[in-house]
C-alpha cells in the first residue's frame, strides 16, 4: 500500500498536478472589506446608506440649513445614483455598460409636505397622499426598467413644510425609500442580497474601513473628535454628513449588528483624532454588544502615510507637536488604542478577542515596522504585550495601459511572483514580512489588511476595455488564488483581507469581487476565494424579496408572483395556496410564477425552496391578501352631450359604461335630480 501510494505521489509530482490535487486550503484566513453602499445596495431603506442632499437650487447644505439631524430646513434635493461610470460625462468605461438593476416600486414616506417633481432619472412619482394627524406624507417611486441613465434619481421638495403649522420653505425630516420586495415599515436593515453575498463565501472577518467612511474623516490638528460628534443611526444618512462635521460613515451600531448577523470578526479603523472618551466608549460599545464568539481587530486610522488622504496631514501634525517622527506616532497611537481596549475588556484580552493591528505599506518594512516595533519595545515594552500582528497590502499589479487580456494577467502574475521575497533594497519581500512578525513573537503574525488586483490604478483610459475585461475571464480567479495562496498564505501569512466586496469595474479600478451584490458570481473571482478557504459547496441560499411584500394588502386579483433567487439556486420549488402550510406547485427555473385570476378578499400563503445539486433550501412562508372587489366606474360620454338643446323629441340615449360595470340603473325624467 505505501509503495503504491509512494508511485501516486510520483505520478502526480511528474504532471505537475499537486495544485489540483492536494490543494492547500486556508479556513478562517480571508476576510472581505466592505463599502457603503455596496454596487446593488446595502440597506432596505435606500435613503440610510449614504447623504446625498442638497438645497433645491443644488447648492451645498450648510450648519444653517440642517438640524442636529442632518434633515434639510429648507426646499431640498435628494440624489441617489447607480449609472456606470462616467455615463454623466457621456461615455461608459465598462465595455459590457453593465448595469445594476434597480427597477421596482419603492415605497417612500417623510414627515412633512412638500411639492414633489423629478428632475432627473427615469422614473415616476404617485400616489402622493398628506395624512396630518401623522405629519406623513407617503408616496411611490417606480423605476422603469434597465436603459440610459437608469438609476439615477434627482427628486426635488418644494413648498415644504415640517408640519401642518410651520411656514413654507422649512424643510422635511425622516424620508424614507423602501427598496422593491420589502414591507415600507420593516424593521430590516441590510438587504437579502447584500447579506447573501457578504457569505457566499466563508470569509472570517469584515474590514469596516470603507463603511465607515475613514478616509479624510479627521478634523484640523489639533481638533479632536468626542463620542457626542459620532455618526448616530438616527441621522439623515450614514454617509458623511459635512454640513455637521460628521466626517465618518455608517454608525458603530451597524458595525457590530453586521458582525454578529453574518457571524465574523470585525475590523475596525478608528480616527486619529478620536479622544480617549471615544475610543472608551467604543470600546465598551462592542464589549457589550459583540457575539462573545466574535473578536475585533482594531486598527489606527486607515494608511497614515499615504498623502492622498486628509489623516496623513492629521499625523505629521501630531507627530510634529509631539516632537517624534510620523511612523513614531503611528506606532505610539497603536499602542495607545491598545491600552485603551485593555483598559475596557482586560489584559487577557488583548491577543485573543482584542487583535491590534499595526499596519504599513508594503515596501517599508525596514524603514517603518522595525523603528517602529523598536520605538515600541523602548518606550512602551515588549511590542508583542499590545500588537497582535503587522499588517501590509497584498496587492499586485502592472502598468495595463499596454497588452492584451493575457499580456496584462501574465505580468499580474510576474508581480506577485516578485514579491514573494526581496531581500535587497527595501528588504519588504512577503517572506520578509513574515519573518519580522516571527522574529518579533507577535501572536498574530503578519497579515494583509487589503488586497487583490490593482488594475486599472491611476484614472487612464488607454487599454481600458482589456484592463476591465481581464477581471471577467476565468484566468482572473487562477491568478487571485495564486496571488493569495502562493505568494502569501503559503509562506505563513496569517489573515488575507481582500478589498473589497463590490465595485463599479472603471478606470479608477475593479476591487470587487463582483460589480453586484445579486449576482456574487458574475466572474470568477468569489470562487477563487471558496477554494482557497476550502468551502465545501453547499445548498443555496435562501429566496428573498417577495412581490408581492410579505403581509400586502389590496392585492391585485391578477398578480405575478416574483422573488429573487438565493445564490446558488438553479431551479425553484413553489408552494401556494390558502392555507398557512401551501401545497407544491411544481419546480421551475424562473423566478415568476402565475398563479392566474385569484378570489377576492382572500388571504393566500406562498413558500420558495431553493434547489441545486447540493440540496435545497426551505423558503419563508410568505402571505398577501387580495383586493375587496371595485365598484364599476362612472358612466362617460351622454348621447346626448350633457347641456344639448333642439334634441330630436325621438332620440335615443347612449353612454360609455365604466369600467367594471355589468349593468345600468336609469334614471330620466324632468326632474332634477
């Protein structure tokens, strides 16, 4: 037996088939960063996701023109916008224009009344109704189907009014826009989509960098940020609020809700200018309220070196009053934020659930993670008692602007390969980077805190449909394996964050995994990072957004039946009928069943189980209730016209029946009525 298994080993070493057949794998070592709002949508309340508002005129809001809310005190516009880049400018950088599907009926509500008039987009705005006990005014948006310029919506409120009292011009507050498939008055946060492919992968950790917005987040040194200035989940948008000077993205709330629903680790990036209140405050935040199977990795800021962003700015300062140099502060504003978390969870959880992170660029491992680790280990002890690992970017890249397809992968492929190790020069080889956190006795070792392709980079267009049509090929997930398990993972790299889950593919650069949140497979990058964590393929996910929204009313006699897919799914088993426990229909592969002419006034029940080769996935038992039968409407069009004179004494009376109608009550004589 071992001689035939000492011949099979051969053989396979011989074809060179070992990356095929005894794939490594990596369980828990990837993690995923995450953007606000995601391509497709990250919240069911559309508005939640970011701030986009401006005065009716488009100019900026200002501190004088928002409440402490961020809600507009005056007319206002609203904008959201999905379009492809730049099809603003008249052009489309993505040769395949594609373009997330936001059509549907949105449900939409404020406190409030205004005059309401699209600006801009394809879409349709009824069913306007002012309830004034409520102070509500409700209304439907209708987003047609995919065309040009679909997504975009310029909505404009006029003559507003904040209640039934206040005068014109005064503004609106808590508008809300439900996306299609969801109860407007659902307590829901994160879409189906986005939670179904935040884990169709088994990644073990979410970077909240981008969500919360920390990139040009930070005041002017020496402004400091206190736990009052914080995003709220009552504001007007998770986005940054500028006329408040709140900088930072989706509140910490959030942050941790996301945790412990899709069950990861979180990774989070705390301002530079956070004083000790707030880290003390955030600190308990999460200590109260993670998963106490969940760990928090915590990081400084996001790339303080890096002069792009206003934190880089922020540091030198601080590290200039401080009278140290700026990779100094950084490591002593690491240490710090790790004393702080001490201080709230304990000492023994520092290094277990409490992971500091101290990151750097990639090539400056000998010019800012030794003095760092050095300035650490003289003023503060040890750097392994408060650093859980170094962290750098795993990125590679080439200049795309030239070649083809293969040309731009295989120099993809050349960069990563060189990186694996450089002893000379910078000495910042991904092999050295391991070694430093070894030599160093840091727990965590060294880990990646972004990564992945870097093409396009720079805003060009040259050669742009090859450096966009490469992240579609299948070559694209070969190389995103080699580049995570090769060239870091296998040479005892610790944790791989990929950034980021989703991203419009442009000139700017395709860092997604998928360019949408429906659709995590439309390349095949997402299943490159399955086989590297080992996923066994399983059942898929679970059916969402029914339409009709689970619970309507006043539902139309002749309606379809829709929902979209869980990911995975290839057929559909659908059960209907009116009681609690449908029966089944069929298996289909689309995502509408016609249920044909249902009774009136009837509550029916309706179940998706999702199916493909692995299994099936039971489906929620969703309900609507029919429409009460319509009175017809009103006779039109008298023969004779309504007001005639010099009517023939013999004629005879016609009309238009109304609509519905099955019979005529007649009344005539000289009387009126």
């Amino acid at each position: 037996m071992c001689k035939k298994l000492i011949c099979l080993i051969s053989l396979v070493l011989l074809l060179g088939l070992t990356s095929s057949v005894f794939a490594a794998t990596y369980p828990g070592q990837m993690g995923i960063g995450i953007s606000l709002p995601e391509r497709g949508g990250t919240m069911v309340n559309q508005v939640h996701e970011h701030y986009r508002w401006y005065e009716a005129g488009g100019a900026a809001l200002t501190s004088s023109t928002v409440d402490a809310s961020g809600w507009p005190e005056c007319d206002c516009r609203y904008v959201k916008d999905w379009r492809p880049v730049a099809e603003w400018s008249g052009e489309i950088d993505d040769p395949d224009a594609y373009r997330v599907d936001m059509s549907g009926l949105y449900k939409c509500s404020f406190n409030g009344q205004a005059t309401l008039s699209n600006l801009e987009g394809d879409y349709t705005i009824s069913n306007q109704v002012f309830d004034e006990p409520s102070n509500t005014t409700t209304f439907d948006i209708t987003v047609s189907t995919l065309g040009p310029h679909h997504g975009l919506i310029v909505l404009e409120f006029l003559d507003t009014k904040r209640t039934p009292s206040s005068s014109t011009g005064t503004g609106i507050t808590n508008f809300r826009t439900t996306r299609p498939g969801y109860a407007h008055d659902t307590t829901q946060l994160f879409t189906d989509d986005f939670i179904n492919c935040l884990t169709s992968a088994s990644f073990s950790t979410i970077r909240f960098m981008d969500f919360r917005h920390t990139n040009n987040s930070e005041p002017t040194y020496p402004a400091t940020t206190s736990w009052s200035q914080r995003k709220l989940t009552t504001d007007a948008g998770q986005g940054q609020i500028a006329p408040l000077g709140k900088l930072d993205g989706a509140a910490w709330e959030y942050v941790v809700d996301l945790g412990n629903q899709v069950n990861m680790d979180i990774w989070i990036t705390v301002q530079l200018s956070a004083d000790t209140d707030y880290v003390t405050q955030l600190a308990t935040l999460i200590k109260n309220n993670l998963n106490s199977n969940l760990n928090v990795y915590v990081e400084s800021s996001n790339e303080v070196w890096n002069g792009i962003f206003n934190q880089y700015n922020y540091n030198n300062a601080q590290a200039s009053a401080l009278g140290i140099g700026e990779h100094e502060n950084h490591a002593r504003r690491t240490v710090e934020l790790s004393n702080i978390f001490k201080n709230v969870w304990g000492a023994s959880a520092i290094n277990d659930r409490v992971r500091v992170m101290l990151c750097s660029h990639a090539p400056m491992v000998k010019w800012w993670v030794q003095p760092m680790l050095e300035y650490i280990n003289i003023n503060f002890g040890p750097p392994s008692d408060y650093i859980y690992a170094i962290a750098r970017q795993t990125y590679f890249s080439t200049d795309g602007s030239y070649g083809t397809v293969d040309e731009i992968l295989d120099r993809c492929h050349d960069d990563a390969t060189s990186q694996k190790s450089e002893t000379g020069g910078d000495e910042s080889g991904r092999l050295q980077w391991v070694q430093k956190a070894s030599d160093w006795g840091l727990v965590g070792g060294a880990s990646s805190y972004e990564g992945g392709f870097h093409v396009p980079a720079g805003g060009g267009t040259t050669n742009l449909d090859n450096q966009i049509t490469m992240h579609r090929v299948a070559r694209a997930g070969t190389e995103l394996k080699y580049n995570y398990d090769d060239c870091f993972l296998a040479l005892g790299g610790n944790l791989a964050m990929q950034f980021t889950l989703t991203s419009g593919y442009n000139r700017y650069g395709c860092w997604g995994l998928t360019d949408d949140v429906t659709n995590p497979d439309r390349n095949y990058k997402f299943q490159a990072i399955r086989d590297i964590l080992g996923d066994v393929p399983g059942p898929p996910g679970q059916a969402s957004n029914p339409n009709p929204a689970d619970a309507a009313t006043d539902v139309s006699i002749n309606a379809d039946l829709s929902w979209t897919a869980g990911s995975g799914a290839t057929s559909h088993d659908v059960y209907f009928g009116t009681v609690t426990e449908p029966p089944f229909i069929g298996n289909q592969p689309e995502t509408t069943y016609e249920p044909g002419t249902m009774a009136e006034v009837t509550t029916y029940y309706w179940r998706i189980d999702e199916v493909n080769a692995n299994g099936t996935t039971t489906g929620v038992v969703w309900s609507f209730t029919t429409a009460a039968p319509q009175p017809p409407g009103q006779a039109t069009n008298p023969n004779p016209g309504d007001g005639a004179t010099g009517v023939s004494v013999d004629a005879d009376l016609s009309w238009t029946a109304g609509s519905g109608a099955t019979s005529h009550d007649v009344y005539f004589g000289t009387t009126s009525p």
